[in-house]
C-alpha cells in the first residue's frame, strides 16, 4: 500500500513525514528512520493533537494544505514501550519480536483521526526531529530545508513544475527546526515552546 | 574568448532564490538546479544576447561590485562551461 502509494500519487506533493494537527494548523515531522517522527506524532495524538499520519503528508499543491492519511502506526523497539504507558492495550497488535527492523507492533490512532480524516490544516511548523541527542532547537538554511525535503518526497520529480511550486511555497512560509532530544517529554517542551510563539 | 553563448529562454525557466543559494527549474526537463553566485547574476546579464565571455564579464563589471575582476573572466567562462553542461546555456 505505501509502495503504491508512494510511486502513483500526482494528486498532491507526497512527503515521507508525520504530522498532527491542532487549530486547523499542522506540524510536520520529518527525518531519517530512528529519528523518533513516528513515535512523536502518535504520542502528541494522546496529547490533545489530531494524528494526521505517521508515514506520508499530503500537500495540496493547489491550496498549500495539508491532507491526512492515517493509518496504523508502526511502533519499533523501545518506542513500544513508550506508547504503551499512555495507549489502552486494546489499540495494540501482537508484538512481532526480532524483524529486520527490530520489534514492531502497531497501534491504532485515536477514533478522532479516522472520524476527521477528511479535514486539511494549513502547515505551520516543520520539524526535523533527532532522537538522541541533548535537547536543542537549531535553525536551518532553506536550502537544507529545500533538499532535505525533495529527499523526504517520493514524487517531486514527478510532479514537475507542480511539485517545484508547491514545494518553494512550503519552504518560504513554513517555519522550520531542527530538534534534537532524549525524551517524549522533552520533545513536547521544545515543541510546546514552539508552537506557542506562532502566529 | 570569441565563442558566443546564449542563456535559454527566460520561459522556461523558473528562478527561485533562496538563502545563499538560487534553484532554477528547467521546464523542458523538469530538473531542477541549486546554484550559488555568480550564476544567476550570469544568467541575468546575459539577457536574450548571444554573447562572449568577456561581453558577460564586462555586463557584470557594470552592474555588480567584482570583488577580484582580474580572473573574473576566468570564472565567467568556467561557469559557462558548466552551464552548457546542464543545458541552462548553449554556445551560438
């Protein structure tokens, strides 16, 4: 599904990001595997945010929203435990130990993701999220951004000079960290902060 | 230095500046380039003219500060060259 996804879609710009909504306004999360931008977007659904998905964002290249697409969240290793403090157990699949990724087992997102899955939300913060590392919030040039972002897309180059507008557009306006952090409750703080001082 | 060059159309590019770089999206192959300084000050003088080196180099001289205009010819031509490597400039 994610395959097709990824290779079929014209219809919007398609990032490899997650994202939560909250006031009709969405925060993106994108990074390499391990960087923590799954398990961060289903925590902050348990926290007051629309999950809008874990796997890709859907940018309208048209009107610059956002469009979700949630689906099972895909937990890995030490993440499981994380979301199983604060998820009931009756969301959770059976845990599938050692996979080539480690141990994963899904969870399904809050009944409020599916029931507003149709509602888009203007982007108004994109994370780069690095699990790890002591918490620090760093500005980014938006050439980074741009390139980073153009790895994150699955179809940019299909999309042309669609994809080139709609993704220059997201670059000039949306406001962008790199964020570093040891800790779910860590990450909340600096994206707290953030979100916060938004307009 | 008497080898002409000309910039392609204007049309079919897009030129988006960003920090210190400027993207330029070629429509007729959908690629899109990253370029530093001086391209795109390269591409603006340039015009629709079919021009030498030393005709860029003295549009540039005129209209920018040139911090080193002593090789500035060298990096002009060097720069074409890649140019038409990328099919963003094409030798008249």
């Amino acid at each position: 599904m994610n395959l097709q996804m990824a290779l079929g879609w014209r219809r919007h710009l398609l990032l490899h990001a997650s994202s939560v909504e909250k006031d009709g306004k969405a925060l993106l999360m994108t990074g390499l595997s391990g960087s923590g931008k799954s398990t961060l977007s289903a925590m902050l659904a348990e926290k007051g945010w629309r999950f809008m998905g874990d796997e890709f964002a859907l940018l309208n290249p048209d009107t610059g929203m956002l469009h979700s697409f949630p689906r099972l969240i895909s937990l890995k290793n030490q993440a499981i435990a994380t979301m199983q403090a604060i998820v009931p157990e009756n969301r959770f699949g059976p845990l599938m130990k050692g996979t080539p990724k480690g141990d994963i087992r899904h969870v399904k997102p809050p009944l409020d993701a599916v029931n507003k899955m149709k509602d888009a939300a203007k982007p108004a913060l994109l994370l780069f999220p690095r699990f790890g590392h002591d918490p620090a919030l760093r500005d980014i040039g938006k050439s980074e951004i741009f390139v980073r972002l153009t790895q994150a897309s699955t179809n940019y180059v299909a999309l042309g000079e669609t994809g080139f507008r709609a993704l220059t557009q997201f670059v000039d306006t949306v406001p962008t960290r790199a964020m570093d952090y040891q800790s779910g409750d860590q990450a909340e703080e600096l994206i707290d902060s953030l979100w916060s001082k938004l307009p | 230095m008497s080898q002409l060059y000309r910039a392609a159309a204007s049309e079919g590019l897009i030129q988006h500046p960003l920090d210190s770089m400027t993207l330029i999206f070629q429509k007729s192959s959908g690629i899109t380039h990253m370029v530093a300084d001086p391209v795109p000050a390269i591409l603006t003088v340039m015009g629709t003219d079919a021009l030498t080196a030393d005709d860029i180099t003295g549009r540039l001289s005129d209209s920018y500060d040139l911090e080193d205009s002593g090789n500035a010819a060298d990096i002009v031509l060097a720069r074409l060259v890649e140019l038409c490597s990328l099919g963003l400039v094409e030798r008249v």
